[in-house]
C-alpha cells in the first residue's frame, strides 16, 4: 500500500533506562484524515496538567510536518517542565525534522501530514540531556515503525510469549 493510500501511521517507540525513559506513541498521516483530527482535538482541549503543544525546532521554527506534543505525565515542579518543553520537545523536534530529510516520511508530508506524539517524561527526571537523546531515538524509532508497519505480527508474538517491560515482569508468563 502507497502512502497516498493510507490514512494513519501509528508507532511506538521505547528508549533509555531508569528515570530518563522515553516512551513514545505516534499518530501520523494527512492532514485531512484521523491524524489531523487528533490534531485539532487535543490541540484545542487542553486540560489539567497537559497542555499540548507545537513542536518548535526553535522559536518560530516548528518542525515540519507540524508535530503536537501531547505530555503523558503531569508536570511536576520547574525540572520536569524543562524536561519536557525543553529537552523532550527538541528530541523530537529532530527526529521529525530528520525522518523528512532522510525519506522515511514522504515528501508530502512537509505540507500535507500532521504528526501527533504523546510523550512520557517521569516526573522523576534527573538528566536532561539523556531526556533529550532518550526522546529523539525513540520519535525516530516510533516513526519509522509507524511508515513501515512494524513490528510484524511473528515479533509480537515471540514477544508474548515472554512478556515483560521495564515495570513489570510476570512470575509466570
């Protein structure tokens, strides 16, 4: 299938250890289909603690395609905020910027798509600069996973069987 065909890319992306993890779930795709509505909803409903925002290469240079940056965690204190508006927010800056020019988003893209990404930052976040390479590999993982479809079903699978992740590994799988 064309990327003229399809509508929504959705992938994850999961970096880096202990309290500065990135985990990354992308929509991606028109503007004029299921991305850009997710756009246009959580842009203009913001609430409590998450208020999303345009991704900004630096001010008054969003990244292209435009990218909303949707918090998963509730900012907690003056660290964390820098954590995500900053650190977090340039990370994936790059990796939007960079999955354009490298081809992995088509050229349509520039204009015509929209990113969403939903972001975790802990709260717990003691290391900018890891925030910031933890959150740009995985925008750039999650991205190409989601243009190319990834994981293939037998990679989940597999992983099923011996399910785990960093917060949680069942006694018996």
């Amino acid at each position: 299938m064309s990327t003229t065909e399809k509508q929504l890319y959705i992938g994850e992306g999961f970096e880096g250890p202990g309290v500065n993890l990135a985990h990354i779930n992308v929509l991606v795709g028109p503007r004029s289909g299921p991305a850009g509505q997710a756009f246009a909803t959580a842009l203009s409903t913001p609430s409590a603690g998450h208020a999303p925002f345009v991704v900004i290469a630096r001010p008054g240079v969003p990244t292209k395609p435009l990218t909303l940056y949707v918090n998963k965690a509730q900012i907690d204190g003056d660290f964390h905020g820098n954590a995500t508006w900053g650190a977090s927010q340039a990370g994936i800056a790059k990796a939007v910027a960079e999955s354009l020019e490298n081809g992995t988003l088509p050229p349509e893209a520039e204009n015509d798509w929209v990113v969403v990404s939903a972001n975790w930052v802990n709260p717990k976040t003691d290391d900018l600069d890891a925030v910031f390479e933890n959150n740009y590999r995985a925008c750039k993982n999650a991205i190409l996973a989601a243009m190319k479809g990834l994981p293939h079903k037998e990679e989940v699978f597999a992983a099923a069987r011996e399910v785990s992740n960093p917060f949680y590994t069942p006694k018996q799988r």
